[in-house]
C-alpha cells in the first residue's frame, strides 16, 4: 500500500514537470523556465543598443520563447511623454513609411527591417509580447553619418577652391570617415557630371581607392594640368556622403603666389578683384 502511494506521488511529480517549459537557446544549452508564460530569449540584456550607417539597410531583433497565441508589435517613442506610434502588429506592418517592415524569422525571431535608414529614425523602439501586463523589449536605434573631406598633397583640408599649375600633376584624396557596417565598394570621383574613376577621354587620370577599418582614401591623380581641367569636383560614396570643390588651373608664377588661398581668410574685395583678372587674362 505504501508503495502504491509512493508510486503516485511519483507520477503527479512527473506530470507536473512534464508540462513544464522545455526551451534551446542560440547555445543549444537545455533551460527550464516556468509553465510555457511567453519571454525574450536574452531578456537579460536590458536596452538593446544598435549602430547604424545612414542610408542602409538595418534590423532590429526581437526573439521570443513560447510565443503561443500571443501577439508580437514593434513600437517608436517619438517622445518621452508622447505615446508610442505603432509600426507592426503580428505579420501586419501599419507604418504609412514603406520602409518599415516586419519578418519572421523561424522559429522565434520577429525583426523589424528599415530601408534607407535616416537619421530621423534614430530614437526608442520597443517590441511588445500581448500579454497581460504586455512584455517588453527596448532597443535604442543610433544612425551614424559618415564624415567626408578632400585634402591636397600636403594634407590640407580644401573647403572651398584649389589652385594648380598649368602642366603640373593634380593630387587629390577623399577622405571618408565614421563608416559602420558593411564597408563601400567604391568611391565616385566626378568633374561636373562626368564621371572620372574609369575615364579615357582626356588620358593621365587615375583613382585609386583603399578601404580601411571604418573608413576609405581615394586618390585622384591628373597628369599635365591644362586650363580646361577647371571645374567642380567631387567625391561621393553612394548616396550616404558627398562633397565638391573648385579646381582652378592658372599660369605656374600666379598659381605659387594663391596657392595657399583655400587654407586662408577670406579675400579682400580687391583680392578678389585681382585674382579674378588674372583668371580672366589666363584663359586667354
């Protein structure tokens, strides 16, 4: 009889932690956390941070064990005391921004993807599990904005214009900075809309491009400086980051006396004025 009693005991035992939730995590380790109540697969990482490159493609994640017949929403704060704006609900995406849209990845995964990332979506999401109080993952969504310049042979930044001699060899570089992500596969190098990087029309042009950690250097090189390589220049890396300057080529005694003219204060009115004749008279 006692045996019997035992026996059951044993079995209710069983039961019990049979219906148990059983879960794998990404590191195939065995868990047991409670009776099948829905919860975010790394629910002990608090806020979530990620860092994005403008314009690109990004995904915000959201894993959740023992779904059910719950719902899943992704949710951006505009404010701190506004309400949240819905964007997703279940496989729906609601947001009037096509950029916007939710994936499930099997089997637990509902990300949020963001096309064309901008900086305007940088801020707070939150992905909402229906329960009763509703369960709730933060990740903060931060957009970094590539810093481009152009610098001369000695290094100098050229914000504005750059002289050259007429015959002299033009030695430019593109500076890109703060890239995250998946690095550029070329940088554009354009005299007004004509594209320099593969040009054979004019002859002694060559760019070469090197990609760094978080970042990319093109070199521009023109070879025997004529006045009709005068124009505006520019550097571009797809549609996340672009900058121009102004290239002038003037006789070899004259370019030497402004060549540092980028590097410095603005010109006087009547350094403007003399320049402007010795342009004029070089052209001729």
């Amino acid at each position: 009889m006692e045996f019997i009693k035992l026996w059951m005991k044993v079995f209710i035992f069983l039961q019990g932690f049979s219906q148990m939730s059983r879960v794998f995590g990404e590191s195939g380790r065995e868990s047991v956390v409670g009776l099948g109540s829905p919860y975010f697969q790394h629910q002990e990482a608090g806020l979530v941070n990620v860092t994005t490159q403008l314009e690109a493609t990004t995904y915000l994640h959201c894993r959740v064990n023992r779904l059910g017949g719950k719902t899943v929403s992704w949710l951006k704060r505009i404010g701190q005391d506004k309400d949240p704006h819905l964007l997703t609900y279940g496989r729906q995406t609601y947001s009037s921004d096509a950029r916007f849209q939710i994936i499930h990845e099997k089997p637990n995964n509902w990300k949020l993807q963001i096309q064309f990332t901008k900086k305007s979506d940088v801020g707070l999401y939150e992905c909402q599990v229906s329960t009763n109080p509703p369960l709730i993952q933060y990740t903060y969504l931060n957009v970094v904005v590539p810093t481009i310049k152009i610098v001369d042979e000695r290094h100098q930044e050229v914000e504005d214009r750059i002289f050259y001699d007429r015959g002299s060899t033009i030695k430019l570089k593109c500076m890109v900075e703060d890239i995250v992500g998946e690095q550029p596969e070329y940088i554009i190098w354009k005299k007004g809309n004509r594209m320099l990087n593969y040009d054979t029309e004019r002859g002694g042009i060559s760019v070469r491009t090197d990609l760094l950690a978080n970042g990319a250097q093109s070199r521009l090189h023109i070879a025997g400086a004529t006045f009709t390589d005068s124009g505006n220049y520019t550097c571009m890396m797809g549609r996340t980051a672009k900058t121009q300057i102004e290239l002038q080529i003037i006789p070899g005694e004259t370019a030497e006396q402004v060549r540092d003219v980028n590097c410095s204060p603005p010109m006087t009115q009547a350094a403007t004025i003399v320049l402007t004749f010795i342009l004029a008279f070089s052209q001729t």
